[in-house]
C-alpha cells in the first residue's frame, strides 16, 4: 500500500532572495511552518555542503516529537533556480514518521514577476500496516493541508507584511467564532423548532399574529432555514455578505420574538442578548475574514496534472 508524495506549489509576489532568507533561515523559518515548533541547524565546518538540523513538533498534551535531518542548497539548477534537497527522521518510537526525503524548489514565474515555491516530499511509517492506514487516511491529509496552509502564511507574510503570528491569532477568532455560528444556528433550528416546538417556540411564534393558523407549519420551515445558514455561513465564511444576511435573519427573529413577548426582556436569557452574542460572534468572523491563510490557494499537482488554482481563488 503506498501513498501519493505530498506535493504543494504556489506563486509567491516576492524576489528570490527574499523567499530563500525567510526560507533557509531557522528563526525565520520556524514562525511560519506548521509542521516545526523549532529547527536548530548544527555546526558544520565551513567545507561540508550539507547541513545537518534538529527540529521539534508539538503534538499536544505536552508531547513533542524530534527527529534530525540534513539539508542541501543548490543555488542554480536552472535560468535563476534554487533547489534544496532534505532527509529527516525521528528515533521517538512515537512518531509516525521513521524517515523520509523532499525537496524545495524556487523557479522565476512565467511572466518574470515573483517566484513559485514548490515541495515534493514523502517518508516511511512506523506501526505496520496499522501506521500506513493511518497515514493515509487521516495524517498524511492533515501533512499536506498543514504544509499548503503554511505556505500561504508565508505568502501572505511576504506580500502583504502580515507576520504570521498575527495571522496565527486571526485564523483562531475568525474560526471560533465560526464555530461557535454554526452550533448556535445549527442548535436553534434543530432543538427548539424542529424537536421540542411546545417548549415555547410554538406559543411565540403564535403570539406574533403573523401566521395565524399555519404556525405548526411555518415553525419548522424557520427552523430549517436556520440550520441551512449555518451550512451558509460555514461555506461562505470568506465572504462578507454572508455575515449581512445573518444579521438581517437575526434581526427579523428578534422582532418576532420582542413583538410577539415582549416581556421577555425580563428574562435572564432572553432573545435580545441571544442575538447581540451573536452578532457580535459575526462581526468578529467578518473582520478577520479578510487576508487569512487559505491552504485551497496552493496546487496541490504539478500543473499539467489538473488541481491547478488560479491565484485568489481558493476556498477553505
């Protein structure tokens, strides 16, 4: 059972000097790489062409895997293209990864204007065919999202000047905040409109007037259409206008309820604190939904071998 190489290439607007420092260089190369928690390269006399590194992975629950690896610069392997080769592997009988092999590869764009930044890489597994099954369905897709995610970050620390620390920090309030979206639509549709509509949904909604003698319908229909904009907003949660038409929904189901109770301002929990939560949930998804890290930016094939994206295009 063998496995595809992980293979992720994409058009960086930066000179070559530029990517190969923040490339090549540990400290820097650290703060935007995923797949490293720290790289420490070894003392090597000036006349050895390899260079031998350590590197460290936080895994959670206050592991780490380390392994060691040795690197190799080939300044010109073409008109103005650089290459760097790599092995690495790990002695930790924890890890996954025994040992494996890959490149870097920095080529001019076609038009003369920035640099596409490639890698190819693959490595043997530990734990039998145990390991290779779970390599390949759950940490080599992982592997390879974690590497394309980095290298945007990476991109976007190069062209736009957003470190990628910063970047870190607005991927978490913007996917938590997503999250959080999600469960509360997904949880307001399905318990209190779809499965328990007597719990209180039911006299509200009648209360309004709106829909006399039709309640018993309409409830449910409300309560899909709030579980379908949480499938909206996960699969738009790039867009603004996503964020707009929550507000708009949120703002109509709060008339509703204050027109129908209004005394249910009094209540501890109530729909007016339910839906400024939320709101402020989605101002804070929108505001960071511009220039995060999107792993669907990078090609994930060689082009020729489809999978290709155009530039800005990406979803995830």
């Amino acid at each position: 059972m063998k496995s595809k190489p992980i293979y992720v290439e994409i058009d960086v607007d930066a000179d070559m000097e530029t990517l190969w420092k923040h490339t090549q260089e540990p400290e820097l190369h650290r703060q935007w790489d995923l797949r490293f928690s720290d790289i420490t390269y070894l003392p090597k006399p000036d006349d050895e062409e390899r260079q031998a590194f350590l590197y460290r992975t936080r895994i959670g629950f206050g592991l780490d895997i380390a392994g060691t690896g040795e690197t190799k610069a080939t300044i010109d392997v073409g008109i103005g293209s650089r290459l760097s080769t790599l092995s690495f592997g790990s002695k930790q009988r924890i890890s996954l990864i025994r040992k494996g092999g890959g490149y870097w590869k920095y080529e001019p764009g076609e038009t003369g204007k920035g640099i596409v930044f490639k890698t190819r890489y693959d490595y043997d597994t530990r734990f039998g065919i145990g390991g290779k099954w779970l390599d390949r369905l759950l940490f080599r897709p992982l592997f390879g999202y974690a590497t394309a995610w980095s290298f945007d970050r990476l991109r976007l620390w190069l062209e736009k000047g957003i470190y990628p620390a910063v970047s870190a920090e607005k991927a978490i309030v913007h996917y938590s905040s997503l999250l959080l979206l999600a469960f509360l639509w997904l949880y307001q549709g399905i318990v209190p409109k779809l499965l328990y509509p007597e719990s209180g949904e039911l006299a509200l909604l009648r209360q309004t007037g709106w829909f006399s003698g039709l309640e018993e319908i309409v409830l449910p229909l409300v309560g899909i259409g709030e579980i379908g904009l949480a499938f909206v907003l996960v699969a738009n949660h790039r867009k603004k206008w996503a964020y707009k038409l929550q507000a708009v929904a949120l703002l109509a189901l709060g008339v509703a309820a204050l027109t129908g109770m209004p005394n249910m301002l009094k209540d501890p929990f109530n729909p007016l604190t339910l839906g400024l939560a939320m709101a402020g949930l989605g101002a804070a998804a929108a505001r960071t939904a511009d220039e995060l890290p999107n792993a669907a930016r990078c090609r994930r094939k060689p082009v020729g071998q489809s999978n290709d994206v155009k530039r800005g295009k990406g979803k995830s």
